[in-house]
C-alpha cells in the first residue's frame, strides 16, 4: 500500500488510517497451521499489538487488527489451499479460548468506529459460515478455555462447537448483565436461530454473567459436545477429521493473494480496476468507478491478476477503506467504465461455479456485493454512455439506492442477474426490487436495453437526456448532502432489504439497528455507563425509563 496524503489532507499521526491488507506472515495475532486436509487457526493475541493506543488486548480479547487478520485467514484458506477441508478455531491460552472484544477499546472508541468495527467483525463471522456452507470448509471451534461475549460468538459462527469439560471453562455472553449492550456479533440471533436454544433458556443464558459449563452448556445446546481435558486434542482431531471426510471440496493449485498495493493521495485512491476519486469541493461526495476487463480474451489460467478476481479484492478493501477512513463522506456515487462485451465474456467464469476456483470467485464477488448492502452510505449508480453496467456488473447498479441513466447508455441484464449473487436476505438484488411484482421479463435477458427502455422496465430509477442530466444529478446529490445522516442511515437499511427476514438480515438489520442505539445511550457509553464503569468496581447508572 502506497500512501500520500497531501500536507491539507494528512491524518493526524494518532490517527493513521487503518489498512485491511495484510499477508500470514505479518500475523500478530493468529498462527495457521496445516495437518492435510485440516488447519487450525490459533488465536494467540499479542497484548502489545492493540491497532489504536490505550488498551491491552489480555485475555485474548480483540480489536479490530486481530479481526483484520482473521477474516484474511479465511479468505486464504479458501483461495490458497484447496486441499483444506476442516478448519479448526482453537486458542494458544489454554485457560481462555477468547475474552471477546475489548472492552477499554470499547469504551475509548468513537460511536462510528464501534458501528463500523461489530459491522466488519460479523461480515467475518458471516464469511467464515459462508466457507461452510459453499467451500466445503467445514470450520469446527475448540474452545480450550473460556469463551465469553464475541469469544464465544466465533464460536457461534463454526459449525460444531467442542468445550473443554475442566469444570472451568464456560461460555457465555455478559454483555447484557455486566456491559449494558448487546453481543454485538449476532450471538442473541445465532443462539435461537441456528443453534435453536429455548426462548427462555437463551433468556436466562443472555443474562447470566458467568454462563454455563459442561454437560449443561451442551444439554442447553450451547456447544454440541462437552469434553475432558484428557481426550480433548484428540476428540479435535477425530472430528475435523470426520468433517474432512464428508467434505465435497475437490482441486488443487490454489492461488496466492498477493497484497493490494493502491495509490492513495489526498483526493484519490487508485488501484488497477478500481478507482475512487474524493471529491475536494464536496466533503460528503465519493466517486467510485469500476473498469471493465481490458479485453473479451478469458484467459485459460486464473491468477490473481484474473479481472473477475482482482476487481472483486480491490472493491472489497475500496469498501472498508472508505466505510473506516472517509467516515463523513455520506454519498458514493458508483461508475463503471469499459466494453459491456467484456464483461459479458468473463461472466461465467463469476457465475458458473464449474470448480472450485471459480466457484470461489463468485461466491466472493457475492459477499463483497452483501458488503455494499450494508454499508451504511447513499448509493448512487450513474450510468453513462461508455459503462458497463452488465450481468454481475449491473449488479453494483442494482445494489444502489438510486439509479440514473443517461439517453445513448445502455444496460445488459443477465443470467448473473437472476440468482447468482443473492443478498443477505436471500433474494436476488431484481427479486428484492420488484417484491412479488413482474420485473424485466426473461426474453430482455443479454439484449441491450437503451435508457427509455431500462426505465420502464423499471430497472433505472430516472432516465434523462443531455440537456438535463448534469443539472439533475448536481441538485440530487445536494439534496442528499442536506438530509439527517443517521436518518438516512435508517431509512436506506430499511429500503435495502424488502421482503423475507433471515439469520443474516436480522444480524445487520434488527440486531445492528438496537445495538448502534444502545452504544449512544447514557447507560452504555456515558461517563458513568457500564462500558466506562467496566473493572472500576462500581455500578453503572441506568436511566430506568424505558422508551
């Protein structure tokens, strides 16, 4: 990563912008390990390695750097060893499995870092399932030692659960009784919802501060097996093995992800098929446009620098560069720009999912297009004439709260379109924006649909012409800078994800939306709330009222 901030521009050294690119010999925090077709991921937190100043990570609790290098753990394992079929979650302290998020981090950090960083952790948790669900990596938690809060939620996020039977470890989540918040990484809906525990019994689990123990933690259905110390390893590996085995996850030639290395100054952010260009006159304004392959030639060979996979990585870290860095920039406005027959040629090798490469390839485009979702911006697609708003491209467009269309672009709905990228909420992006109601009928699919025909097909919100357009556009974008950010925020989220509610949107939509609530509450996050009361020995000061 090159960075040159202008002098106008420069962060402040307390504050250097947060990277997400990082490689497993960087780790401070997590160590891989490979016995076949298993790894394990050990968590051994360096208490010295905290991304900001002013706390310690003891008890293998986490920040953000450690959830930065976890999530690149997972995305190396699924590119970068297709041999791995088990994965196993386990820690290097054998009293304490992980303490969950860091509580003085917690409590030092601003209200958007907070939201940002449980946001970034449970797209990590949702990946890590993802893995299970399509990659055939069965991911299994060995928790050697107490797990408590986000400790125990990346349990939450493996398939099986194994506890350590010493009559001292224990599982839990104490944020409700000791910390006046909310698991903030889904453990209240993966608890009921994927683990199936008891109303009650999740009732009294979420409010019990030291959590429960063996045989009743699995009689509970908090862990699926309770083991002692004298067969845990070996009952570990007996399971990943047998979870190896039933693996379908077949190939070989993994693909190394070499780091991203964008250009950054003061008002732009350049990586090869990437851009974002910061607007300087407009603080709230962000302009990122995606190029088109630079040929309709799919090569036979797929390397890092294939398109489908290098542009899908370069807007996934875009993504968290700007939802972390360029916080009060409100508006992306998203831009393509290349020949829609290029795009279209390289659209199986996005959709078809005939291996294992390119199955992963799609299923990464997918979670960087859920990133979008959820991020909590206005997005603007502007579709002018000399874009590439195609098949899996159309869908950044679709993903866009607005869409506005220039007469002489043209647009290109695809299979890709149908269900290849599904959102949180289980829909494709067309279904999701139709509800039920007929959208463009299957015959429009690969045709070339001007803008008159685009808008009354209802897939482009405004169709305009030349004389209009930058008019239109400028007064729609100030409009937009005007408006309350946090009830923009609420209202886009509610827009985004029309129709069914499932584990995944209720994780981003319900729970995100009562969590970021209650960290701006007095009882959470004011000066004798229980985020800054936490390990002072005194009693946090709720306002009793109920609203």
């Amino acid at each position: 990563m090159t960075v040159e901030p202008s002098e106008e521009d420069a962060m402040p050294d307390s504050e250097p912008p947060v990277s997400f690119q990082t490689r497993p010999d960087l780790y401070r925090h997590w160590r891989m390990e490979f016995d076949g077709d298993v790894a394990t991921l050990v968590m051994d937190v360096d208490e010295q390695g905290g991304l900001r100043p002013g706390y310690e990570l003891k008890l293998n609790s986490y920040d953000l750097g450690v959830d930065i290098e976890l999530y690149d753990a997972v995305q190396r394992l699924r590119f970068e060893h297709p041999e791995v079929r088990a994965v196993v979650i386990t820690s290097g302290d054998d009293k304490v499995f992980c303490a969950g998020a860091n509580i003085r981090m917690l409590a030092a950090s601003s209200h958007p870092w907070k939201v940002n960083f449980c946001k970034f952790t449970n797209e990590t948790r949702c990946g890590i399932e993802d893995a299970t669900e399509h990659s055939g990596q069965t991911y299994l938690a060995a928790v050697n030692g107490t797990a408590s809060g986000g400790g125990y939620e990346i349990a939450l996020a493996c398939e099986r659960i194994l506890l350590i039977d010493d009559r001292s470890a224990a599982v839990s989540l104490p944020e409700v009784p000791l910390l006046g918040v909310l698991p903030g990484t889904g453990g209240l809906t993966r608890v009921v919802d994927k683990r199936k525990v008891r109303r009650d019994r999740a009732d009294v689990f979420a409010t019990k501060s030291e959590g429960l123990k063996g045989r009743a933690a699995v009689d509970w259905k908090l862990v699926d097996e309770a083991v002692p110390r004298s067969r845990f390893e070996e009952t570990v590996r007996e399971r990943a093995r047998q979870a190896a085995a039933e693996s379908t996850r077949s190939g070989e030639g993994g693909v190394t992800l070499p780091m991203l290395e964008p250009r950054i100054t003061g008002d732009r952010i350049a990586y090869r098929h990437v851009t974002a260009d910061l607007d300087g006159d407009n603080g709230d304004l962000v302009t990122i446009t995606i190029h088109g392959p630079d040929s309709a030639e799919v090569p036979d060979v797929i390397d890092a620098d294939f398109w489908p996979l290098a542009m899908t990585r370069e807007l996934d870290d875009l993504i968290l560069w700007l939802r972390t860095n360029e916080q009060e920039r409100g508006t992306w406005v998203i831009k393509t720009v290349g020949d829609i027959d290029a795009v279209l040629a390289h659209e199986e090798s996005m959709t078809a999912g005939k291996d294992w490469l390119t199955g992963e390839i799609r299923h990464y485009y997918k979670r960087t297009l859920k990133r979008l979702d959820v991020t909590s911006r206005s997005l603007v697609a502007l579709i002018e004439p000399g874009s590439c708003f195609a098949g899996p491209l159309l869908e950044t467009a679709l993903a866009c709260d607005r869409q506005y269309m220039l007469e002489g672009a043209e647009i290109v709905v695809t299979e890709a379109n149908a269900e290849a990228f599904p959102m949180g909420n289980g829909l494709s992006r067309l279904t999701s924006r139709f509800q039920g109601e007929d959208g463009p009928p299957p015959d429009v699919r690969g045709r070339r649909l001007d803008s008159g025909e685009a808008e009354e097909l209802g897939l482009v919100t405004l169709s305009l012409d030349d004389i209009d357009w930058e008019d239109e556009i400028r007064i729609a974008l100030e409009e937009r800078a005007s408006l309350s950010p946090d009830a923009l925020t609420g209202m886009e989220a509610n827009h985004r994800f029309a129709g069914p509610e499932t584990l995944e949107s209720k994780i981003f939509g319900r729970l995100s939306a009562w969590q970021n609530w209650i960290f701006t509450r007095p009882g959470a996050s004011g000066p004798d709330g229980a985020l800054s009361k936490y390990g002072t020995g005194k009693r946090a000061t709720f306002d009793r009222k109920r609203v």
